[in-house]
C-alpha cells in the first residue's frame, strides 16, 4: 500500500487482507466477519458489520485499531499537527475500539449511542528543546456519543483514568507518580 496523505509523507507498507464476507441478495444485506487488515509497517485493523443497502442502515460495526507503536504512527499524525506540537516526539502503545450497534443514512433517522475505547501504555513524549514532557502514561479513554436526528451529537459521556505518571510542563513539575487520575464529563445538547 502507498498512500500520500495530503502531506510530502509518503505511506508505504505491505497490506495484507483478509476477511469472510456473506452476501444474501434477498435481504439486501452484506455481512463482514472476521475483517483483519494487516498494514507490516504501521499495525492492524480487525473488525466487522453488517450494512442492509436497502434500509441504508449498518449494525453491529465493530472496528479495533491497534498501531504497531505510536513511534511508527506519529510521524504521520505531526503533519497534521500545527507548530510547535509536529516538532515532538512521541512513543508508546495503543489501541482504540469503535463500536456502533446501529446506524441509519436518511433523514430524521434514530441512532444507537456510538462508542469508543482507547487504551494507552507507557506513552512518552518530548518537545524539541525538553522543557514539556512526560514518561509511563498510561490509561483508558471511554466516549460514547449520541447523536440527535440531524446527526449532531446530542449528548457526550467521556471517562478518563490515568495511572501514575511523570510530566514536565516548563518548569512545573506536579506530583503524579503516585497518584491515580479519574475524570467523567457528560454534555448534553
């Protein structure tokens, strides 16, 4: 696979694909099990659904994500990234799952919340000239959204739990390697 993504960084990486895919012309539905996409280089996509082209609607879409290491990922999320933040470096592992039970293309159509789970190890990053910083961060984001009729979000729950970790912000230095960090938001439009 090579792909240029907007940016003079060019993406370059075996593919290796593989999934089983049902078709039942009588129901209009097309069903993905077991979707594994092997991208050497950068890490693997796993996955499946169920997409009903005559309703428009997809089910049970699940779709994990998991980068051989942000090491490898980062240098093509910094061109995204304005100064001075493309500059850093960064390294770790993760992992993010998305789910979405049921999901309608027309009008005024209902959804079911839409999930998402981010798991983080031992992640570390560095500006250029080391004064932002931070070492062994490691954690779990949970998001599930709701989304109203019109496809804005309607309502956001948000979880975060860190793990001791260390961070140097300029030369503030605050106590975290013993302590546990737990934050819930919920927004509702």
């Amino acid at each position: 696979l090579r792909w240029l993504p907007g940016t003079d960084t060019l993406i370059a990486s075996p593919l290796d694909l593989r999934t089983a895919i049902a078709v039942n012309l009588q129901r209009q539905q097309m069903e993905a099990k077991n979707l594994v996409l092997d991208l050497t280089e950068f890490g693997r996509m796993t996955g499946g659904g169920i997409w009903q082209w005559r309703h428009g609607v997809a089910q049970d879409v699940r779709l994990t994500m998991a980068p051989k290491t942000l090491e490898t990922l980062w240098p093509h999320v910094a061109t995204l990234l304005p100064a001075p933040y493309s500059t850093w470096q960064v390294s770790g592992q993760s992992q993010i799952e998305l789910h979405i039970p049921n999901l309608e293309w027309r009008d005024n159509a209902s959804t079911q919340p839409l999930s998402m789970d981010w798991r983080f190890t031992e992640i570390a990053f560095t500006s250029p000239e080391g004064d932002y910083a931070g070492e062994h961060i490691s954690g779990q984001v949970e998001v599930t959204v709701s989304l109203a009729p019109d496809w804005r979000p309607a309502s956001v729950q948000a979880s975060l739990a860190l793990k001791p970790f260390a961070l140097l912000i300029g030369s503030f230095f605050p106590q975290l390697e013993k302590n546990h960090i737990a934050a819930k938001v919920i927004l509702n439009s």
